[in-house]
C-alpha cells in the first residue's frame, strides 16, 4: 500500500517585502515553479525570495481550509504566525 499525500501550506516572502501564501503536495518542486515564474502570477510579479512558514496537513480539505484561513489575515496576523508568536492554529 502506498504512503498517503501530505498536504503543506506556506508563505512567501517576496523581493518587495509582500506575502504570498499557497498549498501543494510536492514543496520543493512548487518552490522551482515560483522561481521560474509559473508558480503564480502574483509570484511572477513580485519575484519570490524564500519560504518562511510552512504547515504540514493529512488531508487537502485541512490544508485548503487553512490556506484561505492564512490568506484572509493581516500582514501582521501573518508576521506573528511566521516569528512564532502565535501557534498554529491560532484564529
């Protein structure tokens, strides 16, 4: 039987200082389309630096319900989940 998908949630930070936040199973081929510039048109535009969160989840239903969670914050909702300052799954 074969392993079951894991599912990851992450943030971007770009060159300009913006956040980026994506799911996918595969993060380090998900990085080299982000870096080619067919990750994402926002990626593409504001050119990726580096992954500086990242969630790791069972089932794609908890990682899309997380992305969009992520995504609805505030940069600064987002800074304190990326320092740490808040747990994961703090609201």
């Amino acid at each position: 039987m074969s392993e079951p998908w894991k599912w990851y949630v992450y943030i971007i930070v770009c060159e300009d200082g913006s956040y980026y936040t994506g799911m996918t199973w595969c993060p380090s081929n998900r990085w080299e389309q982000h870096v080619m510039g067919c990750g994402s048109s926002y990626t593409a535009k504001h050119k990726p630096k580096a992954v500086v969160y990242m969630e790791e989840f069972e089932e794609l239903d908890g990682a899309r319900n997380r992305e969009r969670q992520i995504k609805g914050w505030t940069r600064a909702k987002k800074e304190k989940l990326i320092s740490g300052e808040w747990g994961q799954y703090w609201d």
